[in-house]
C-alpha cells in the first residue's frame, strides 16, 4: 500500500457509515445501458445521504481537536447542515446552524429536523449564500468568547475532508462493481458545493476507475463548479500527500438542469422523481438527485450514452427536501 493509500486509510472514523452501501440495478430496465443505483442515502444516520458520509471524517477530527461546539451554514433546505446537527448531537456535540436568507414562516423539511436534532437556527437575512462564511466565523469567535470550543465546517461541508471521504467512497464501489462483474461506463451525480464531485474525480483518478463522470449542477456555472472541484481535489489530494492528476478523468459537467434557481424545484426534476418513485420504489429529492435524474434521463432521450453498457447513479440522499411545500406539485 503506498503512502497516500495508508494516510486515506488511517483517517479517524466515527463509524456512521455501513460499508459498502447498497449498489443495486433499476428493477424496471429499459432499452439501452442498465443503470444501476449506488445507494448512499441509505447510509443509517439522520436520512442518510452524501453528507452523512462526509461528516463521519469530519466530525472524528473535531472530537480529536476536542471541539464541543460544531458550526456550519448552507441554504434553508441543506442536507448538509441536517446531518451535522443529527452528527453533532450523536457526538455530544452543540450544534449552531446559520442559513442565508430570513426565517421562514414554518420550518419544513430538512431544517425542522435540524432543529428536531438539537441545532440552534440562525438567519443572515441576506440573499446572497456567501453571507453565511462571515457568520461562521462571527459565531466561532462568539462561542471562543464564552470559553468554547468551536469547530467550524464551511457552508455545505465543502472541505477536505470531506472530499476524502468521498475518495473512499469510490474506492468501495469499484470493489462492488468488480464483485458483481461490472465495468460502468459512466456516473451520474449531482454537482452542488462540489465536494462529493471532487472526491469521485481524485478517487477516480487515483484508483484509476475509467469510467466517465457526468455532472449536473445545481446550483451554479458549470464552470464555477468545475472550478470549486478542482481547488477541493487539489487540497484534499496534498491532505494526504496523493497526486491530484484529476485532469485524466473524463468528465462531462452540465449546467442546463438547474431550473429556476438552486433550491428551487424543476418540472424536468419532478418529473424524474414521479418516475423513480412509480417504476423503482426510489426516492429523489428536487434540490439535487432529481435534477440529475432529469439531466440523465434528458441525455439518455439524445443518444448521449449510447455507447455505454452500465451507467451507476450517485444517490446522495435529499428526501426530506420532498416534505416541503415547494415540492408538493409532483406530476
């Protein structure tokens, strides 16, 4: 095992991932590439999901720096800041949330069980989503002041970190796929603060999978998000000591799927999660997974992966975003 691979492999743990998470092929195939579900919302903790999995290397190293307060921020839904504050409250943990925007008349999905979960909910009441990363540290120095000990995880968990937790994600699933005698051709994701896109290109790269990875936004440019995962894999990569080389990784990153906004669902993406939920008993939620289900069902109607025999789907999690009323309206 070479240096990198035994630093990735000593990474404390706090054990909320049951390793491997279920891969699993479409019941219902149609014509053209299987698509298999690689299902990382089943992940046991607080509803699962791609942030769960992230949050099991980041909360092990604010135990180790023996932080008692844990700090974060995203957008009203997050599925990031939900998890942390179930995280943080299995530790043992305070947790603060701060969200850009004002409050909302109720709080719905993933920011009442935040709240459920123990976490103080704090309001910018700006718009714009970095107003969170000056709140952060604002709180951090407050919770310092009163003789705290703060740990502060960046808006959506964008850190290494995370991005190497997702580096171990893929060196599981390629285990699955040479278990089950699979080669996928491609994987589908969704592309939001660009930690989980940039732990599957450094993993894949190093563990040299040659699949393709295609990337549906969320939330911004396709070029901004590329060059979000590109300063994530780097940092990650030096983390550990591991060459980046992620520029060997084919990678097909699409932005027209983002609809009306990030957080805002589509009538593609509703459409996608009727359709997952009717033929596949499979739930996606319309802030990430369906609008990369509708991307990948939009590109499969064009002949985008006809040359491919197995296609893996990334499934993040995002369900409680669907227990909100803008997501009501399902076709």
């Amino acid at each position: 095992m070479t240096g990198w691979a035994q630093r990735l492999e000593a990474l404390p743990r706090l054990g909320l991932v049951v390793e491997p998470t279920p891969l699993h092929p479409a019941r219902r195939q149609g014509a053209g590439a299987r698509l298999w579900f690689k299902r990382d919302d089943l992940i046991p903790a607080a509803f699962g999901g791609n942030k769960v999995r992230a949050l099991d290397l980041v909360m092990a190293d604010a135990l180790d720096q023996r932080a008692d307060t844990l700090i974060t921020g995203a957008g009203p839904l997050s599925n990031h800041v939900r998890a942390s504050a179930a995280v943080a409250a299995l530790a043992g943990l305070a947790c603060v949330a701060v969200y850009w925007g004002a409050p909302p008349p109720r709080a719905e999905g993933n920011q009442r069980l935040a709240r459920l979960f123990g976490a103080e909910l704090l309001f910018t009441g700006e718009t714009a989503r970095d107003s969170v990363d000056a709140a952060l540290e604002r709180v951090a120095a407050q919770t310092r002041a009163r003789g705290g000990a703060p740990y502060v995880v960046p808006r959506g968990g964008a850190c290494p970190l995370a991005v190497l937790a997702h580096v171990r994600a893929v060196r599981e699933t390629l285990a699955q796929c040479a278990a089950l005698g699979i080669a996928p051709d491609c994987v589908v994701m969704a592309v939001g603060g660009a930690a989980t896109l940039a732990g599957w290109l450094l993993g894949s790269a190093l563990f040299e999978a040659t699949w393709r990875i295609d990337a549906f936004s969320v939330s911004r440019p396709a070029s901004e998000a590329l060059q979000r995962a590109r300063r994530l894999a780097q940092e990650a990569a030096q983390a550990i000591g591991a060459p980046e080389a992620i520029e060997q990784v084919e990678l097909r990153l699409v932005d027209d799927f983002i609809g009306a906004g990030y957080g805002l669902p589509s009538s593609e993406g509703q459409e996608a999660i009727a359709a997952m939920a009717r033929e596949e008993a499979i739930l996606l939620d319309p802030v990430y997974t369906g609008k990369a289900m509708a991307g990948r069902r939009s590109l499969l109607a064009r002949g985008a992966y006809d040359d491919c025999r197995d296609i893996l789907f990334l499934h993040t999690g995002g369900a409680p975003a669907l227990f909100t009323a803008a997501a009501e309206i399902i076709p």
